[in-house]
C-alpha cells in the first residue's frame, strides 16, 4: 500500500516475486545474489509514517551501509518507522564477499614445504586477493588491534593461524626492554626447557622453524601479547631469530618498555631514567610469574587445524584450510568492509526487532543523536567491532537481545548531561564472548568509559547477563547512571587487576552511579565491582561478589573523594573490601565478607572494620538454601539483617534475564542461511555456551510480531 500510514515493504528471499510489496520506497530485490539495496543506493528510500519493513526468511548480504537520517524518522514515539523479522522467520543481515571454494588454488612446492606437517596438505588452498580487487596492507610493526579482515565458514569466523592453538609462550628472560639509555629495540630470550614453563598452558616456541631462511621472519612474523602488563596486549614484528643465543629481536618499542613491570621495574619513566636490571628476569630463588605472555599469528607454518586462515602481505595470498574436501565445501565469506551495518545520524522513533545482524567487520549497528531509537530481540553475531554504539541523543533502547563472537564490545553508549540526563536503557541483554579481537578494554556494557570527555548521564544497565571475556565485564564513567539486578561471571579470563565492573578516570568525571543488586561470581583472578581512580560517590549497596580475587575496591584519588559501600556480601574472595582512599564523607558500613583467603578488610586511613562483618567461612553465617545455586542467599530470619539495616536478603532469583514481551521461554535464534542455531532465550545450562545446533524450523517462530 503506498503513501498511507502504516503501510508496509516486504523484503524476501522466496525466489518468486510474490508477495514482495513495494509502496513507492525504491525496494529492489535481487534473488540471485541475496542483495537489498534502496533506490538511493543506501538505504530503503523514504518510508511512509509508521511504516513496517518486513524482512523475510534469508541472509540479507550487504556491501554498502544502510544510512538512516532526520528524515526517515518515525511521526512519534507511538507511530514508529518498524524494521522487522517476519513472524516466524529468520532474517539475517550480513555483509562481505562469498567466495566459492573452487575460486581457490593449489599451494606452490615452497607453500607446502612451509605447511605445517599435521595438516592435510589437500585441504589446504590458496586465493589471490587481487582477483577479488582486494588489498589487504600489511599490519604496522607495533598494533593494538589485528584486525584486517575476517574469514566465515558456514556462519562462524575463522581463526586466524596461531601458535600455540591454546595457551600462550613467555620469555625466559629480557635483555632489552627498549627504554633503556643506548637501547634500540627490545631483546629477549625465549625459553627452551619445559621445566621452565609456569603452568600448564604455557609452551615452548617452535623457533628453529620460524627462522628457516626464506619462511615466518623474513616473510612477516608478528608476536602478540601481554609485553609488560595484563591490561596492555600489543602486536610486534620481529626482526630477528637467533637460535644459538635463543634471543628474539624485536623491531619497535611497546609502551613504557618490554618485559614485567614488576621484576624490569618498567614504571614509565622518561627513557634511560629507569634503574632496569640487565638481564630482566626473576632472580635465583624467586618466582617466575609468567607475567609476560604472547603468542605467534599468521603464520603458514601454524596452519594445523582445519577452519584456520593466513595472509602473506608480500604475495596478497590467503590461505585457508578447509574442513571438508575442497569439491564438498560450501562457499567462504570473506569481510573486508569495516563500515557499520546500518547507521542513524538524527534519526528518531525508529525501531529494529527481532533481526539478525551479524558476520560484518565494521560495528553493526551505531546511533548517533536522535530520540527514541529502539533495539528490540535482535541477534548480534559474529561482528568484528561492537554490536551497538549509541553516542548522544535521548531516550534509546537495547533491550533483551543476544550478542556473542564479537571482536570488541557489545553496547558502547555515551551521551546526555547533569542537566539534560540521556535516559537511555540497556536491559535484559545476554551478552558474551567479546574482546575476541580487541583484547582489553573492551566490555560487554561500555557506559560512559572514553579516553575522551564525552560523558554517559542518566542511562539504565538492567538485568543483563553477561560472561565470558578476557578483560573486564562492564566499564563505567560518567554521571548519575543506574546498574542493577546485572549478572555478570567469567571476566578476567586472560587480565587481571581488572573488575566485573571497572571505571578509571583522573578528571573527577564520575560521580552518583548506583550500583545496587548486582551478581558477580567466578571472576577467575579479576575484581569485582572496582573503582581505580576518582569515582565520588558512587553508591555499592545490596551487590553479591562470589569467587573473585577482591570483592570490592577503591583505589586511588587525589581529590579526597567518598567512598560509599552499604550492605554488600562477599563469599570466597581473596580479600573483602579494599579501599585505599577514602574521603571524610565516606561511609562503609554493613557489608558481609564470608570466606576469604588473605583478608576480610584491607584498608588505609579512615576505615572503621568494626562497622562490618567478616567471618573464616561461609559456613558462619546461615544461608538460605537455592534450588538455582544452593548457599548463597542470606535467608530471611537471620540474625545479621536484624543487626545490619542495610543488609537485605539478595534477591538472587531476579538477577539477570526474565521474561518479557521479546524473550520468551522459547528460543531466540542465530540463522546462517538455511540453518538455524538457537540461541536459548533464557539462561543456559552451566557449563554450555546457550547454542543448540539440533533446532528446526519450528524453533524460528519464537517472537509475538503481531
């Protein structure tokens, strides 16, 4: 229907035209290749108010952004422009190349002499990038991100050739850390002894083969880690593999030098100022940390298991490893555009439901200004970047969607101020698995936490579940913003010194966030709700923190700032409450440590103890039994809610997802093309990771479109 209100445009992939409405938008369909573009060759034109986009069952693959504006903004926040799912259907937005896997060739004799020897040289091709009109420039010698592009195969990203395929290399000792007087690049030895190595996911390098004359080095060969500090992973290049000396030579400096902090004393002081002992390494009788961790990429003499890809800068070859026999093996889809999805600049009372975005390089989906944009049980898989970026605007929403296998954050939302706050939402989300690319400083809920000073004022994280990450849960700055009834588990993966929720900032520019019923359990070495550096007042009341390094920490301020933390718990830490600066409004009051290795409190300057409670054991304080997770709830008759006001049973059975309008008890599911994982719309069994790949078609009817 065309030029009403409410009229609709269909978008489908049936192979008929049937069906397929046009209201005058400028919708083309081309079912042969699965391409939708609008007649403006960016988006679906210009829709009637409160017009509905179905999209129907398919992958929906796109090379350019779909660029919404000011002018295609819905009448209200009641009559929106709608971009849906049709109901009981998969539509999946996707962008990059296929590439047939008859498009590959055979590996030359020196290809396969390079190979490694545990792969089945048959299954191993090569495709000339310059056959697809694509260029990949080589990574610099110094990198934060590896990103150049992504290989996908059959609706998941490819992993870059590695060693070692699990756990990573250390040092043996450093000789060079690159900030000493006189000093050029880094140099260190690499190990050569299994006895050596720290713990059980530490190996010994397969150095004797990376320097073959003509093989890794000379043709590239990059070393990512952790150089000097868990929360700093860097790529370099090396320049040289001397196999007698063991030593490694290193082309550039990482920041604040090369080697551990701790034992090189590698502070960032001005070049040459630092004393730096020669070599850098533990003394006899000390520990080895293994601190210092890295891993080799992109290397064809690590391709061992099928999936895995490598790129040769020099000869813009990529090699790829195919599961299957070559002449049975689906197409690869190779993503080289990192340009966002779908953007809005200005645009308002717009909605997103139930769609899949996913397999893209660039972020997915961003919203810049506006009102009322709406993400609603939407899946976001296999994005490069972010899922969502929300900078300014007013009133925006992600609610109760799924978010998995992405290179960096899940939502990253900023804007609003004191005065004028943005009341944006982020509710009922299951994020996980991120920071897969970009390894630090990333999070699944970014609220406010830029090197810039742009701010997030007013915005509500609610009832999200999130886990798995190599650095932090969520991160934080900013005013006035609500986290509350969130659980959040398995951060700190790789990093430590890092929280379930972390903030730093040295600008005093964050101040009255709340955080208030918040589950954060089996932190593996990391922290749990943390603030580093100048967080003032900011209120920690009623939160849980289980199995965690320190449950609660403030760290440092130079601006005398308060510390507020009122009747949280925690069990099985290593230490309770640490504050390290407290300021005279400061009130630390009510809070529970049950089980704790080093100690309940730790503490300097103005900190009473006697205000809170501590015991050796949980078994001290009675626990109301779960049938979800037995012995964490305080039950409601003990004696410590009657001594301690503050202190209420934690409402365990609300944390994380619930039910609403968009997620259901049914499944919410991830399609690739004609097959459909399901993504479990509430919380998967422990141990899994929520993907069902047994579903059928009768799984896709899983939302209430109507």
């Amino acid at each position: 229907s065309s030029g009403s209100s409410g009229s609709s445009v269909i978008v489908g992939f049936t192979g008929s035209d049937a069906g397929a409405v046009s209201d005058g938008a400028g919708v083309t369909r081309d079912t042969s290749s699965n391409h939708v573009s609008g007649g403006d060759g960016s988006g679906l034109g210009r829709l009637s108010l409160g017009a509905t986009v179905w999209l129907r069952h398919g992958t929906h693959l796109r090379n350019t952004t779909f660029e919404l504006t000011k002018g295609d903004s819905g009448v209200s926040e009641d009559s929106p422009i709608q971009y849906r799912a049709w109901p009981g259907e998969c539509a999946s937005v996707q962008t990059g190349e296929e590439v047939r896997a008859n498009q590959f060739v055979d590996l030359t004799p020196d290809e396969r002499n390079r190979l490694h020897p545990a792969a089945d040289a048959s299954r191993v091709k090569a495709l000339d990038l310059s056959s697809l009109g694509i260029h990949v420039p080589s990574w610099p010698a110094l990198w934060e991100s590896p990103n150049l592009l992504s290989v996908v195969s059959k609706g998941i990203r490819q992993n870059m050739s590695q060693y070692p395929n699990d756990g990573w290399m250390e040092p043996k000792a450093v000789w060079a850390t690159g900030v000493r007087a006189n000093e050029t690049h880094p140099v260190f030895e690499y190990k050569t002894d299994n006895r050596t190595l720290t713990r059980p996911d530490r190996h010994l390098g397969r150095e004797d083969v990376w320097a073959r004359p003509g093989g890794a080095v000379e043709r590239g060969l990059w070393l990512a880690g952790y150089w000097r500090v868990a929360w700093g992973y860097q790529g370099l290049r090396v320049d040289a593999i001397n196999t007698t000396t063991h030593r490694i030579d290193i082309h550039s400096t990482p920041g604040c030098g090369l080697g551990d902090k701790y034992s090189c004393h590698l502070e960032c002081a001005p070049p040459g100022t630092e004393n730096i002992p020669v070599p850098c390494s533990y003394a006899a009788g000390e520990k080895d940390e293994g601190r210092v961790i890295y891993k080799a990429l992109n290397l064809l003499e690590e391709m061992d298991v099928p999936g895995e890809w490598t790129l040769d800068f020099g000869l813009q070859r990529l090699y790829y490893y195919f599961a299957e026999p070559v002449d049975q093996a689906p197409p690869v889809q190779m993503l080289t555009n990192a340009a966002p999805v779908i953007t809005l600049a200005n645009a308002s009372n717009v909605e997103f439901t139930a769609l899949n975005l996913e397999m893209s390089r660039g972020t997915a989906l961003t919203v810049s200004g506006g009102e009322n944009v709406r993400i609603a049980g939407c899946v976001f898989n296999g994005i490069d970047q972010n899922a969502v970026v929300i900078e300014g605007g007013h009133g925006h929403s992600v609610v109760s969607s799924n978010m998995h296998a992405l290179g960096q954050s899940g939502v990253v939302v900023t804007g609003g101020t004191v005065a004028n706050p943005s009341n944006h939402v982020i509710s009922n989300n299951h994020i996980h698995h991120v920071a897969e690319i970009v390894r630090v400083y990333q999070a699944a809920v970014n609220v406010g936490f830029k090197e810039t000073a742009t701010d997030a004022v007013g915005v509500n994280i609610t009832h999200n579940r999130v886990h798995d990450s190599p650095h932090m849960g969520m991160m934080f700055g900013g005013f006035y913003n609500v986290f509350e009834l969130n659980d959040v588990s398995r951060w700190s993966q790789v990093s430590n010194d890092i929280g379930c929720f972390y903030s730093y900032s040295q600008r005093k520019d964050i101040h009255g966030n709340l955080f208030q019923s918040n589950y954060c359990h089996d932190g593996n070495d990391g922290d749990g709700i943390y603030f580093d550096y100048d967080q003032d007042y900011d209120l920690c009341r009623g939160n849980l923190v289980v199995n965690a390094n320190r449950a609660y920490l403030h760290k440092c301020s130079e601006h005398n700032s308060a510390v507020l933390l009122r009747g949280n718990l925690a069990l099985n830490v290593g230490v309770g409450l640490t504050v390290l600066s407290a300021g005279n409004a400061s009130v630390i009051e009510a809070n529970v440590v049950a089980g704790y290795i080093d100690a309940p409190f730790d503490a300097v300057g103005d900190f009473n103890a006697s205000k809170n409670k501590a015991f050796a054991s949980p078994n001290n304080i009675e626990w109301n039994a779960s049938a979800l997770l037995p012995g964490l709830v305080i039950s409601d008759h003990s004696p410590l809610l009657a001594e301690f006001g503050d202190l209420k049973p934690f409402p365990l059975d609300n944390v994380g997802l619930v039910q609403d309008a968009y997620r259901t008890t049914q499944d919410l599911c991830v399609c690739l093309k004609s097959n459909c994982a399901c993504k479990r719309g509430l919380v998967p069994a422990p141990g899994t990771s929520g993907l069902d790949t047994t579903c059928t078609s009768k799984t896709w009817d899983v939302l209430n479109h109507q």
